[in-house]
C-alpha cells in the first residue's frame, strides 16, 4: 500500500485563539523516545495486547494541545498515546497502562481524558459532553480525536453537523493516515478523500505514521515467548 503524508483536518465551531504552552508536558524528542521504547517492548513479547503507534505525528500534535487548557475534555481513540502525554505527561503511569494490556483505552477521568476502541466510539459522546457544558455556561471546551475511517460511520456526520449547528464549545481533530486498518481511502470510497477538506470550518495537515495500523511491523511469536516465561 503506498504510504502518503498524514492529514488532520479540524471542525472548529469556536474560534481557536487561546494557547497554554504552560501544560505542554512532552517534547517530540521525548514522544518518539516513548513509542521507540514501547516498539521495542513489543518486540520482545513484553507487551500482549495490540498497540497502535504513530511516529511522525508529533509536530502537529504538539501545537495542537499548546490550545488545549487544564480542565479541557479530551476524547481519543485507539491510537491514543501521543494524546495522553502531551495532556497528562505520565509516561510511566502510560506505560504501566500498555503493559497491563490497556493501550487502546488509557482513560484517566482525574484529567478528563478518555478513548474508546470503538472506531468513532468518542465521537458522540465528545458532542453530548459539549452539549452539556454549554447548558451549564461553563468555559471548558472539548477535543475530540478521529482517524478517517471514523468518517465512514454515520453518526461522525450526524456529531459534526449537530456540533457546528448548535455551536458548541467542541473542537473534532481528524487524524488521516488513509487506512481503515489496511485499507486506503481510494479502495473504501473510491475518491481520495480531499472533499472533507472542503467543508465549512475544516484545516488540514498531514504526516506520514512510521509504524503499521497496529504492531512494529514484524511477526512476534508470542506463543514462544510465552513458553520461555514459564
């Protein structure tokens, strides 16, 4: 499958002009340190559950989350590790979380950060939690983390439309690594997707993932390893 540049298109209903460099716990070095030691993890059998790394995100994200204030939600995805620590920056408490089997849901409620391994599992909850903050008055806002294989599902569009009809306090960041698992935009749609680009409040970027949709890219022989365990 040729490979292509990752493009994040954001779905904005409020102006973004705020910035808390303060919170930003990680630095792209200290990122790609983190996802090179989990690969390695993984590699040697340590780590029993799928993972879903994306080296070559991390510019994007980090100016990202300088917008992103304590107090924030922030709903995620399987492929959630960046996100965790630049909000939270536990790198062990993550790794801890990887290790016990936990990569595709390290939800930590103490910084209003949750996922799902559900392929657009957040999305409408991120849209309900918004709903409910702007009722309140609150000043919080939401960000709400999306592969573009969750734009094949139809309540994304239903979320995104409510969203930007009610103009609530809710930012969608859609992460386009074109592939639902191994499958290209081009193969699911038969376009090349850029249209989404198009609607009303939407920005674009792009990066290309250093790693597969989950695993490092060679064949681990658990059962081996396992036995090598006992």
């Amino acid at each position: 499958m040729a490979s292509r540049p990752y493009r994040t298109v954001v779905l904005c209903s409020t102006n973004i002009t705020r910035q808390n460099t303060e919170s930003l716990y990680m630095t792209k070095e200290q990122l790609i340190q983190f996802e090179q030691e989990i690969a390695e993890l993984f590699k040697q059998g340590k780590i029993r559950c799928p993972i879903h790394l994306s080296s070559g995100n991390e510019d994007k994200l980090i100016e990202i989350f300088k917008h992103i204030w304590p107090g924030d939600y922030v709903f995620s995805t399987h492929r959630n590790h960046l996100h965790y620590l630049l909000l939270t920056g536990d790198t062990q408490g993550l790794k801890d979380k990887i290790l016990a089997g936990d990569s595709m849901h390290t939800c930590s409620p103490k910084h209003n950060f949750y996922t799902s391994s559900i392929v657009a599992g957040c999305v409408a909850i991120a849209c309900g939690v918004a709903y409910g903050i702007k009722l309140k008055g609150d000043k919080r806002h939401v960000w709400c983390f999306l592969g573009d294989a969750a734009t094949d599902e139809g309540w994304t569009n239903e979320a995104l439309k409510y969203a930007a009809g009610k103009d609530l306090p809710i930012t969608y960041v859609l992460e386009d690594n074109n592939r639902s698992v191994c499958t290209t935009i081009q193969q699911r749609w038969g376009t090349d997707g850029k249209g989404i680009g198009e609607l009303s409040k939407l920005m674009v970027y792009q990066y290309t993932c250093g790693y597969p949709h989950a695993g490092v890219g060679t064949f681990i022989d658990l059962d081996s390893m396992w036995k090598d365990d006992k």
